[in-house]
C-alpha cells in the first residue's frame, strides 16, 4: 500500500467514524473549520521543519508529489484524520454535562 492510499483510507475512516459511526458530527460544526487551520498552521510549521531539513523523507514512487510547505499532501491528508478522529472519540467518550465529576482515585 503507497502512503498516498493509506492517506485517502485514513481520511475516508476518520470521516465515517464521526459522521456515520459514533455519530457525533464533528465535521458538521462550524467550530471545528474555525479551528481547523490554527491545527492546520502548527502542522505545516512543524512538518516543515521536518522535512525541509530532511530529518523526514519520502519516497518518490510512494507519494503523489504534490507539497504544501514541504509537507507532501499525504502529511496533511493523515493530520486531518487523526484530528477528527481524536475529537469525534473525545465528543462522544465525555461525560454528560452536568454529570458530576469523578472523585480523585
């Protein structure tokens, strides 16, 4: 499997996780694309670093080519389902409001 299909998959999964399997519709939300590009800036400034000096590298016949910043597509791809896919479980796995909190153990 090329890094750019374990990409799409990973996007693809994060996606019907939110939307169709824990239902909690993360991608739905405003809130979610004002915050997107804050996680957005800190990916590209960090993936940069990374693979503009060279600390990280690709290989060519894995990936498309296509590079924001440094960052090959990919990158980007895999960041945006691990951020939906953290705050779709963090929404659907926190406790009702007004529950009370847990005593300390």
């Amino acid at each position: 499997m090329t890094y750019t299909a374990a990409a799409v998959l990973g996007v693809i999964s994060a996606v019907v996780l939110d939307v169709a399997v824990l239902r909690t519709r993360v991608l739905l939300g405003r809130v979610f694309w004002c915050s997107y590009p804050i996680v957005l800036a800190f990916q590209l400034l960090s993936n940069g670093i990374l693979t503009g000096r060279g600390v990280v590298l690709y290989n060519p016949d894995a990936i498309l080519g296509i590079r924001l910043v440094y960052a090959p597509i990919e990158d980007l791809a895999f960041g945006f389902a691990l951020i939906v896919a953290t705050l779709a479980l963090w929404v659907r796995l926190r406790p009702p409001a007004g529950s009370p909190p847990e005593p300390d153990r």
